[in-house]
C-alpha cells in the first residue's frame, strides 16, 4: 500500500471526477491488470478548505494505491521530475500543473482494507445512489390509511381502516390523529408504511414495542393516482400487481449496544385486517397529512422512476364486498353445491377476478347451467368463464367481444362443446389426470386448475426475503400450519397426503380429500400412505422416511407385469466403502425388448425408438433405481440390488418406467463447470469459441428452415410439443423457405419469424445468464457398472447409436463430470476402450449396452461417487470429447463426510414430515450456495486459486450437504457460509440476473474469469418487448376489428367462422390454395393420396372448424395459467415453449415452462389423435356432425386416406383467418399431422409393394 499526494488539483475537480479521470490512465498500459488480474481500485481524497462557510477543496489530496509497487510505477512516470503532460481529455485545462509526489505518511487502514477488498467501481455510480438516498430520506406523513377493491364501474370500495380496525384498537389509540409514515428506502428499493407500534406486543417469542408495517417493492406497483378532492389532505391511490407484505419490526438493543432491526412477516394484522387481506389488499389509499406531504411524495416517486402518476377526483365509497355476512353467505353457497362447480367458483373469487356479491348475482344462471348441462360439463364452463375474466379489463371490454359478465358467462357456455369435453377427458390416458392446484402465498390461498400444491411467495415466486426480515418462523407457522391442520376449499377439508422429489424442489406437496372407494372403503390421506409399504425400518427418521415415500409419487408409466418367481436377488459389489453397483439392476435382452414394445404401444404417446434402449429407470414396488440389459439373462428375468430397496412393499410386481435411455443426449456447458475448468488450467479462449460457435448456429438457424430445425429447435429443446423441428424439416423438403433461402418457394410469414425469434431469444438468454452452450461431438449418457468385471479400474465403455448413423465407439482418454459440479475434483479423465474385443461382455451378439456408459467395479473407488457424489439409480454423466476443454490435470475427488441423519428419539408421525416440509422450503438454498461459490471464485481470480479458494472447497461441502438435505434431514444453516469476501451489494457483472444492476440496487464490477467474458459477449434484444408487443397485438386486435366493423363486433368461434365456411364448401379449396407457398407445395404431394381439388363435406369443414374452437380455448387457458405476470403468454411463446418475461428467479420460470410444455403436449397429442380419428372417449353432444365423421376407432385401425382429408382440411381452414388467435398453430399441427400421415401412406406402400 502507498500514499501519494496530490497538489495543484484544479478548483473545477471534485474526488468523483478526478478518480473518473484517474481510472482511465490507471487502467490503461502499463497499470492495467498490473499484480492484480482486474481492474485495480484504488481512492481519492481531497482536503476540504477550513470554516463552516468553506466550499471546495484547497488543491491538495492523497491518492491511495494498491501497492508500493504500482506507485512506484505511477510516480515514475507521473511523479514530479518526469512529469509528462496528462491529456487535457482527462484533467482539463489546467491538467499540466497537476503534481504528484511520493507520500510520507502511512495511508488511512479502513482505506487499504476497502481497497483491497472490494473491486473498483465507478464513483459516479456510488455518487448518483448516494444522491437518491438524500432525496428519498424524508418521510411522508399520512392522517390515514385504507385497503379497497376497485369495483367494475371504477368505483374503489374501502373494504379496511387502518385507524378504525387497526389504530384504535391499540391501547390509547382512540387518542391517535396520524401518526403513519411512508418512506421510501433506497438499499432494497421498496417503500415502507409504518403504523404507530404497538406496546408490549408478543411476536415471535420477542416481546416489546412492535411496529406493524405494509412493505413493498417498487417494481410492484402497477398505478398511482392522485386524489384531490380535499384541498388540505389529499390522497395516494396505490394500485400494486401483487399484495404488499405484512410486517411487525422492532429494536434490539444488544449486549454490546448495537442496535439490531428485525423484521417479522405475518398474513395479516389482527382483527378485521385478516379477513380482508387475502382480497383486499392491491388497492391502497393513503391520506396524507398535508398537500406539502403529497408534494413530497410526487418527487420521491419520480426519484424512484414509478409510474407516472394520473390525477382524479372521486370520493371513495365503502360497499361491504367482504363483510363478515357476504363471505359467509357465499361460503356456505359453495359448500352445498357439487365439488367441480363450487371450487371454479372459489377460484374466480380468490384470484380476485370477481367479488363474493358479484358472484351471487350469478347463481341463479349458474343453477341452470348445472341442470341443462350436469355437474362435469358446468364446472367446465366455469372453468373457461375464469380465463375470459383474467382477460376482461375493469372497463367490462372482453378481448373477444364480451361486454358484460353474464355476456362472458354465455360465451363460455358456448365454447364447451362436445369435443371440448373430449379433449379435457383424461380416462384413456395413462398417466395423466386432472389435478386440482392451489398456490399458498403470505396472505392468500389461491385455486387454479384443474391440471400438486404450491407455496410460495405473493408473485407467484418461491419464498424469499430480505436479510433483516426473519421469514423461518413465518414460513413454519403459515406452511406448516396449513400441512398440519389442511386445506378448506369450498367447504371440502383436504389433508396433507405426501410429494415427489421433484416437486418438492418446486415446493409443492399434494393434499387428499377422504372419498369411499369402489368397494365403499374409506380412502384418506392416512390409508392410502398406510398402503405403500413398510417404513417401519425409518420410523424414527423422518427425512428419510418422506423419501423413501416420495417415489411412490414419481411420474411414471406402467410397462410389464412381472410373475414373482421371475424377480431374482443380486449382491452389490462393494470394496473399501465404495458401492460400484449402486442403484443399478439387471434383466434380460427379451425384458428391454418387452418394455419397449409396451411403451410404444400406448394411444397417448406414439414413441418411436430408434433402437431398444439398454437401459430404463424404473420403480417396482419398494425397488427404485436403473435396470441394463446383462447377456447372461434370458426370458423375463430381473435381478435386484440391496442397494435399489428402499422400503418392503407387499404390493404389485408391476414394472413403471421413469424414463427409458434410448438415445444419446447432447452436453452443455454450465457457469459451474466453466468455473471449474477454469481453475483446472482451461483457457477462457477455449470457452469464447465455443460460445461464438452456438451464437453464429442460432444467427444461422434463422436463415432457413433446415438450419432452425437442426440448430435451434432439435439442437436446444424448442418446440418438441408441436414437433415444430419435425414440420420445419418436411416443409424444407417440399422446397419451402425463408426469404433467405435463395430459389425455394418464399415463406414470408409473420408468425413463423418471431416464434423463430422467441427460440434465438430463449437460447442466447440461457447462454448468456447460465453459459448453456452445446459441446458438440460429446454425449450425455446414463451411467451403468460392468458387473462381469472386465473394465480395468478407470476404464469406460461407451457405444454411441444415433438415427441414421454409424455405430461409434469412443477411444481413449475422455472427461467425464456431472451436475451439479462445485468441486474443482468433480471432472475426471477416465479412458474408452473403444471397439468391443470379441471375447467382452459388450459385444453386440451378447450384450449390446448402447447409449450409456458403463463404468468400471475395480480400483478402490467408484468413478461415479467421484463426481458430485453421484451413483447409479439414474445418473446422467456428461462425456466430454471436445481436447480443447482437457485440463492439463484433474484434481482430487471431494472426500465430503457424508450428512449426519435426523433421528427422533420417538416414532415419527406426519407432523414431523409437515415440520421438515417447512424446513425444507426454509432451508432451500443449494441455488444460493452454488451463486455465493460462483462469486467467490470469480473474487479469488486475481489470487489464481479461484475454486480453489478455501472459502469456496467450503462452501462445495456445505452445497454437497444441501443435495443431501432432502434424504438426511439436516439443514444447512446460512450461517455456516463463509462471509463475502466484497461488501454483500458488490457483485461480479455476470451475477446481476436477468433484471439488472439498476433494477436490483447492486454494485457490479467487470469479471475477468471466463465466465464474464462470456456474458459480455451476447447482447439480448429486449424479448419482453416482444412478447408485450405481440400479446397486445393479439389480444387488441379484435376489438379493433369490431370498432372497424360493428356487423362483426363480438363475433368469435362458430359464429365467426360460419360464413366463410359457407364460401369454402360452395367453390372448395382452389381459389385460396394459391395463397400462400405451403399450400400450393401441399396440393400437388397429397393429390397421390386424396381428392385435394373437389369441395369439401360441410361435415368435416364443420369438425375441423369445431376442432379449432376447442384448441384455442385450450391454448387461451394455458396462456392465461403460464404466466409470470398478469400478461398472457403469447401464441408464438407457447409454440416455441418459452417464457420470455423477464425475471429474478429464473427457477421458477423453468417450473412454469415444464408446466407449458406438459400442457401443450397433452393438448397437441388429442388434437393429433382426433385429426388421426384415433379413439377418444365421446361425451354426449348435441352436435351431429361430431359423431357423423369420427368413429371410435384403435391405432391400429385409423383409415389413412380420411385421416390425411381432415388434416387437410383443417390446415386449409388455419390459413383462413390470418393472423387469428391460434390458427397458426393449429394449422402447425395440422402440418405435422399431414406429414406424419403421408409417411404412414409411404411405408404402407413399401411394405404392399414388398420392398
């Protein structure tokens, strides 16, 4: 560390401009990077002119440097005997007489601590935030404060009274005028409302004054409106997208005498304020105390970048809509009525899309609907009536011409036709059904569906708050509350019954409702966990006893019977501690060439394997794990390890399969593991080609339609429900393209480009934020053992088999990791034996184990459990052949001990499995410790340890404990983390998120890691932009149309399209075919097959336009339903299978996205199969046509020529309305079942021709 002073500083320069001007030349040649690998930081100091009345400085100051070397450096070159002229560009005019001078003085310690702390950030940064923290210091006072509910003539309906239901209620408090301060806080960017404390409280075992409060976000408020109908006190009128939190804070003084803040969140204040909350809490209005405290509050705002604000002048009105006497007539309504229609009702109610007595009004209607159309068909229509209202604006406008809300009820009446119902009935479809959901948050239970339960915080995100608020208690009293005592919906109890792995790590549970079973037997909660085996083994360890429970959850689909005489027991291999068999099995060549054919044979999927997969994760029974083809077996056998039993189950020798392994799956970078090779010597270069290679395939991809089925869609998971890759592919063989794509017939559509345009968006977001880039030419693979013992310690064998490929052996050394990697030994080099010698277990007359790598069972220790702890009940291992990403050596293995097992001193029961829920979600931070590694690495970079650090090897073994958490039961405590190694708000710039620095409130600096490079490299057009522009599109333009033609205003669905099908049936197709390249290229591949030139049956145009009404109230609905905010998705995000919000916790919206594709898939399978006239359970209808064209027929028996006419014709009819909500995807799909049709005429062909 040196000091060095400054004299002769120009009277113009203050400390921030002169460090600015500094920077430049300190970071620049020859200083830059110098010792340190960044950017150094370093500080001024100007001395201030003496006297209260002084401004300024005197010309003098200190520069503080990072080390004696550099300034020894800087002096040589800008010290007082070389001095060379400093370029006016910095310094200004007066820039020559600027001296500087080797110090004397030791510099100030809390300034070298910072300095070597803390990376350079620049000060003009630190200056504007100090600048807003001085314009938002100041509170504003309020007289009062209400919640309301805006009412649909725009009315706003005060529903609570802080004063009358909160105030005077305190002690003294009838005596209170005021006393609520509203402060804006600049560090979390949220605005605080703090209420007069309340004495001698009780909160959280904390007894003493406690402030209640209502705190939120400033990106959470949705609209201000100022009103002024009093002169002496106006008012704040608040509208927020999500409830605001409910807070208790209050002082400590500590031992010390420091002073400590804790906050404590609650669902509601007492009294009335807890009935209210759950609906009455977006709408606030605050009274201030005076006209100067709104003028107070208007400059904040701006400072805050609020919305801007209008001005009315109304007086609120006070209605009851939640009184004590409404909620409970509407309660008691919807418990008497049946269970589908009563929970629709619930939910339009608790996701404030209607009040209680608005909903009143309509139960006479909703009576009737029950008895013309039965209980299944009525809670249908209300489920649709739900969505219309999520898109109705308070103005009473329906975006497809609704005016009123019966008028929506109506038209939701009408959209549930017979094949609506068709399509919503799950009987015939394995391994799907219907589930009801909830969202719990802080102050709300909220329904949704049907289609297990979530909790989660008031956006919909997962729980989390900030560092002074204490939301563990909270989190045990409002989940576990609600696990322990159960759900009232409707007047129905649902008890907590259990979860699955998976969901869990998305928070979500699933509850029952006692029913009677078939043969009148009481069904709850209780029996059917009873039902599932023997947990008696861990009755005193109730994190492992709800594990081994949860893969009684797992999705699966039912494959074999198995006989019990043909399930045979098998010994692990085990040596040294080490199990090399973990969670692997075998069976026979006929029992994978059996489920293979079961799972192929199903109406609903239509999976097609390449190859018999060699490999399966399964569940049978108590069993759980992977089981591999071994040649030694024959006939149906099965054998069984130890270490796959995980409870006794006297059930079912059923086989479920999980998922079967029967192709090779790509590998993809991630920020973990680029970190991690990294460290291991691998060059950022190395990581930069890789990632220009994927951002120059995506530019490609969307050039043409062969390059974006490969490169974008196949190539990174984009469109699978709609198999777009596979549409995209036979359009490029019809002679369709882009505009880009030279003599092929021009597809110039709009839709096709921004879905193509989501894809590229949704692609470089997860390459710029997660470094997901494909490493192409290495394999991810499930991992098996080589139980003949052939495989030498180290050694692999690996058999690659793609669609239309040569057979590949992998040969010599190879990297193999896993994910989630942390430990700078979690990469290791093992080595491919390549071809099979003849006399191998692996040879293909004997044991073709393909697409998976089979590790060795010599040496001392397993490979798997060498990387992030990993074994082989279904493991993926990524297989890295790509020499560049070799590091010149690996590291150790990570020896972690393993996690110390939760046990009772009694049996537990399921309030222990509620409390260790709770736990979890409390205790949920292994995405954190992975951050919090990341970004200490990244600190350590100028040291060269990087993950090397000590602090990070910590925090490896405290993200291996949190993995390990869901089983042991222990909690990892934050507590246990290593502090920050910068100031907490001090992040590299990779880690500021999707919403940025300026959004979060963080400090970033320039990361020099790999890891920065790469995220600077890509710059993201504004997709939310995108998606906002084409959900307004979408969702405005009808009502535009109806403004520009008052004949068609409102018309949608059958009513719209009657006439032009009229048109279509009198002179058929011909005249419109010429429209667009598709159909043209169309006409002339099918005229082999069909008729494609003659008009069409009134009948089938009839089934294929009802076809289309009951997708897109399907599509509506999954829009509306898979959003992160209020907004609907979009057609073309639904298409690709994105989500492009932007958001904090990218989690979640890749919980959101499994939930879209799920959905969509199911949606685009019926729809495919009822194109195919494949058989689907038929409701009675009351439309003919219906059941006139499609008969019930099996797989086996679809008649191809009439499958491939209404495929035919309901893409004709798709290209009919432009740019309609959901015709370009359905006449997508369409397209995919056109082509899938010809390919089956093709083959039936061939095979008739005996070729």
């Amino acid at each position: 560390m040196a000091a060095i002073y400054m004299r002769n500083v120009p009277d113009s320069a203050t400390d921030v401009s002169l460090q600015r001007d500094l920077a430049k030349i300190l970071h620049d040649a020859p200083f830059n990077y110098l010792e340190f690998g960044r950017n150094m930081n370093f500080h001024v100091f100007l001395h201030r002119k003496k006297g209260n009345r002084a401004r300024g400085h005197r010309g003098t100051g200190v520069l503080t440097l990072p080390s004696a070397s550099i300034a020894r450096a800087f002096i040589s070159v800008y010290g007082p005997r070389t001095r060379p002229t400093i370029p006016c560009d910095y310094l200004g005019a007066r820039s020559k007489s600027l001296v500087f001078e080797q110090g004397h003085t030791e510099p100030v310690r809390s300034i070298v601590n910072f300095i070597l702390q803390n990376p350079y950030v620049d000060p003009q940064v630190l200056q504007e935030k100090n600048e807003r923290e001085a314009q938002l210091y100041e509170g504003v006072s309020l007289s009062s404060l209400q919640l309301g509910w805006r009412c649909r003539d725009d009315a706003l309906s005060i529903e609570w009274d802080a004063h009358k239901d909160l105030i005077h209620k305190l002690p003294g408090g009838q005596n209170i005028v005021g006393g609520i301060t509203l402060q804006f806080v600049e560090d979390s960017r949220q605005i605080m409302i703090a209420f007069p404390p309340i004495p001698n409280a009780t909160s959280n075992g904390m007894r003493g004054p406690h402030t209640p409060q209502i705190v939120f976000r400033w990106s959470r408020v949705q609209s201000i409106v100022y009103e002024k109908v009093s002169t002496t006190r106006p008012a704040i009128i608040c509208t927020l997208w999500v409830a605001p939190a409910f807070e208790y804070q209050t002082i400590l003084l500590e031992a010390n005498q420091d002073v400590k803040i804790i906050r404590y969140l609650c669902s509601s204040f007492p009294g009335a304020h807890s009935r209210v909350a759950p609906y009455a809490s977006l709408v606030i209005r605050a009274e201030c105390a005076s006209a100067a405290d709104l003028k107070k509050f208007e400059k904040m705002a701006e400072v805050a970048n609020l919305p801007s604000a209008m001005q009315i002048y109304v007086s609120p009105i006070k209605r009851g809509l939640f009184s004590p006497s409404v909620l409970s007539r509407f309660d008691r309504w919807v418990a008497g009525i049946a269970w589908p229609i009563a929970f629709q009702l619930v939910a339009i109610r608790d996701n404030l899309l209607a009040d209680p007595v608005e909903l009143w009004g309509l139960k006479g209607r909703i009576w009737a609907l029950e008895r013309e159309h039965g209980v299944l068909k009525t809670g249908e229509i209300l489920r649709l009536f739900r969505q219309r209202l999520s898109t109705m604006d308070w103005n009473g406008v329906d975006e497809r011409g609704a005016t009123t809300v019966p008028q929506c009820l109506s038209k939701a009446e009408k959209d549930v036709t017979a094949l609506h119902m068709s399509l919503r009935d799950q009987s015939k479809n394995p391994g799907y059904f219907n589930c009801y959901h909830v969202m719990v948050t802080p102050t709300r239970i909220i329904p949704s569906g049907p289609f297990p339960d979530q909790f989660s915080d008031e956006d919909g995100l997962d729980y989390r708050w900030e560092w002074t608020v204490q939301g563990a208690a909270f989190v045990h009293e409002r989940v576990g509350g609600i696990l322990k005592g159960g759900l009232v919906i409707a007047g129905r109890e649902f008890k907590f019954l259990h979860f699955s792995q998976s969901a869990l790590k998305e928070h979500a549970v699933w509850f029952c409702m006692p029913f009677d079973d078939l043969n009148g037997d009481l069904v709850n909660a209780e029996t059917i966990r009873t039902s599932l085996g023997d947990f008696r083994h861990l009755e005193r360890q109730p994190a492992r006893m709800a594990a081994r429970m949860s893969q009684a959850f797992t999705a699966t689909e039912p494959s074999v019977t198995l006989e019990v005489e043909e399930v045979f027991p098998a010994p692990d291999i085990e040596r040294n501690g080490s199990n090399f068999t973990d969670g692997i099995g075998d069976i026979s060549r006929e029992m994978a060439d059996e489920i293979a054919r079961s799972l192929q044979s199903g109406v609903s999927g239509r999976k097609r394997f390449y190859v018999t997969p060699s490999a399966y994760q399964f569940r049978m029974g108590g069993f759980k794990g992977v089981i591999a083809v071994d040649y030694k077996l024959h006939g149906m056998e099965i054998k069984l390890r130890k270490s796959q039993s995980k409870f006794v189950s006297p059930g079912s020798l059923e086989i479920e399969i999980a998922q079967a392994f029967w192709k090779p799956k790509p590998v993809y970078l991630n920020r973990n593991l680029v970190m991690i090779l990294e460290t291991l010597g691998v060059p950022a270069h190395v990581f930069v080609k890789l990632q220009d290679e994927a951002v120059r395939d995506i530019k490609t991809a969307t050039q043409s339609l062969r390059n974006c089925a490969t490169l974008l869609l196949d190539m990174h998971g984009c469109g699978t429900s709609f198999r777009l890759s596979s549409v995209f592919l036979s359009l490029s063989k019809l002679g369709i393209g882009l505009r880009e794509e030279g003599p092929m017939h021009v597809l110039n559509d709009g839709f096709i480009n921004r879905a193509i345009e989501f894809a590229a968006n949704h692609v470089l977001r997860v390459i710029k934020h997660k470094a997901r880039i494909p490493v192409k030419g290495s394999y991810t693979l499930v991992g098996v053992a080589d139980i003949h013992g052939y495989l030498a310690a180290d050694e692999v064998f690996i058999c690659i088999k793609e669609k239309d490929k040569r057979t590949q052996y992998l040969e010599g050394r190879v990297l193999v990791t896993r994910s989630p990697q942390a430990h700078p030994g979690d990469a290791q080099f093992v080595y491919a034996i390549g071809a099979p010698p003849p006399d191998s277990p692996f040879t293909n007359s004997r044991n073709p184990r393909h697409n998976c790598v089979v590790f060795s069972t010599q040496g001392s220790r397993s490979v798997p459990s060498m990387l992030s702890g990993g074994d082989l009940d279904g493991d993926e291992f990524n297989i890295i052949t790509n020499p560049g990403l070799y590091p010149p050596s690996c590291d150790l293995p990570a020896e972690f001990p393993p996690a110390k097992i939760k046990t009772l001193d009694r049996p537990c029961n399921v309030n222990d499995i509620a409390d260790w829920v709770a736990e979890y979600i409390n205790s949920d931070i292994l995405g954190l410790i992975s951050l919090e590694l990341l970004i200490r690495a990244d600190q350590s970079y100028q040291s060269g340890l990087m993950a090397r650090e000590p602090g990070c090897k910590k925090l490896a073994e405290l993200a291996s404990a949190a993995v390990d958490f869901a089983k042991s039961g222990t909690p990892v405590n934050k507590a246990d983390m290593p502090p920050p190694l910068y100031l907490r708000s001090m992040k590299p710039d990779w880690a500021i998120g999707e919403m940025g620095a300026t959004r979060s409130g963080q400090m970033t600096y320039e990361s020099q890691t790999a890891i920065g490079k790469l995220f600077r490299r890509i710059d993201l057009n504004d997709a939310d932009r995108l998606a906002d522009r084409q959900a307004r599109r979408e969702h405005e333009a009808p009502r535009a149309r109806g403004r520009h033609n008052n004949n068609n205003a409102g018309r949608n669905g059958l009513d719209g399209l009657a006439e032009e099908m009229d048109r279509l049936n009198v002179s058929g197709m011909r005249r419109a075919a010429s429209d667009d390249p598709i159909s043209y290229a169309l006409r002339s591949l099918l005229r082999r097959y069909i008729d494609v030139d003659s008009p069409i049956p009134s009948e089938i145009t009839n089934l294929a336009t009802e076809q289309f009404e009951a997708y897109v109230n399907e599509l509506r609905y999954i829009c509306a339903t898979s959003t992160l905010t209020t907004k609907p998705l979009t057609e073309e995000e639904v298409l690709v299978g994105t989500i492009a919000t932007k958001t904090s916790q990218p989690r979640k919206r890749q919980n959101l996205m499994s939930q879209l594709r799920l959905q969509s898939d199911e949606l685009v399978k019926r729809i495919r199969a009822e194109l195919a006239g494949e058989g689907v359970t038929r409701y009675e209808t009351d439309t003919a046509s219906v059941s006139a064209v499609t008969a019930t027929e099996t797989t086996q028996d679809v008649d191809l020529e009439d499958w491939l006419l209404r495929s035919w014709v309901a893409w004709h009819i798709s290209t009919r309305r432009g740019e309609g909500f959901g015709w370009k995807s359905f006449g997508i799909i369409a397209l995919g079942s056109i082509f899938e049709c010809v390919r089956e005429l093709d083959e039936r062909e061939r095979l008739a021709g005996g070729i």
